[in-house]
C-alpha cells in the first residue's frame, strides 16, 4: 500500500524483483514534488542509495523471494529521512561477480546511515541534509 501524505510518503507491502523499480520511481517522484528544482538535482543519488537498500532487502532478508517491506520519506527540521524496515533475517551473500557492495554504495551515497538487526527484522535509516547536498 502506498500512501502519500503533507509529511511523507510510505509504501508498506511486498517487495520482489517485479515491485522494485515501481518502488524506486514512486520515490523519486515523491521527492521531486516535495523537494522542487533545489533538490531534484540530487535526486538520483537520495534514490540510487534507497533503493540499494530496498534490493539488499530483497536479497539479504528473504533470499531473493518476495517478502513484506516498509519504505518511509519524510523531511524533519531540514533532515531528509528514509527508513527501510524489513521483517526477514539477514543472511550474508558472498562477495563475488560484482556482488557485496550495496552497503558500500549506500554509504557513499548518505549523510548518515543508521542499521539495526533485532529478532523481528532489519531497519535501515539513511539521512541527508535537506535541501539534499552531496557530502563529499
């Protein structure tokens, strides 16, 4: 389900190989709306690293098969906030043919990055400032 709100936007529901990029364009044009001509330069990396880790779900938390996701954007006291929480169990997927990178991705990508493991899932919080600059 995904919802679209004055404070963000959600997607809570299944993610699979075939939801994924359906994710990825939602987002991107949430925040095109919500940020304007200022942030949408910066788009594409907010949403590169996003969905990384929407895929690392995907394949860390459910081995490749569908499972349930929850994606939330919001802007707070001028901090760009996406969290993506899963309700799988991570599994380490060897590093080989170009894969193993997606954290490494993420992080060069982000301000800030936040991950927590419990025994119900995986939640993921990547911050920019907003408007979003690229910290270099």
């Amino acid at each position: 389900m995904e919802e679209h709100g004055t404070d963000g936007w959600r997607y809570r529901g299944t993610i699979s190989p075939r939801t994924l990029p359906g994710l990825r364009r939602h987002l991107m044009s949430w925040l095109r709306r919500r940020a304007g001509d200022e942030v949408s330069r910066q788009a594409e990396d907010v949403v590169l690293a996003s969905w990384e880790a929407m895929a690392n779900v995907l394949d860390h938390a459910y081995g490749g098969r569908p499972g349930q996701i929850d994606v939330r954007a919001r802007i707070d006291d001028q901090v760009l906030i996406i969290t993506i929480a899963d309700e799988g169990s991570w599994q380490a997927l060897e590093e080989k043919g170009g894969r193993g990178r997606g954290l490494r991705l993420i992080q060069a990508l982000v301000d800030g990055l936040d991950l927590r493991s419990t025994d119900d899932g995986t939640v993921m919080t990547l911050t920019w400032p907003f408007p979003v600059r690229r910290s270099a």
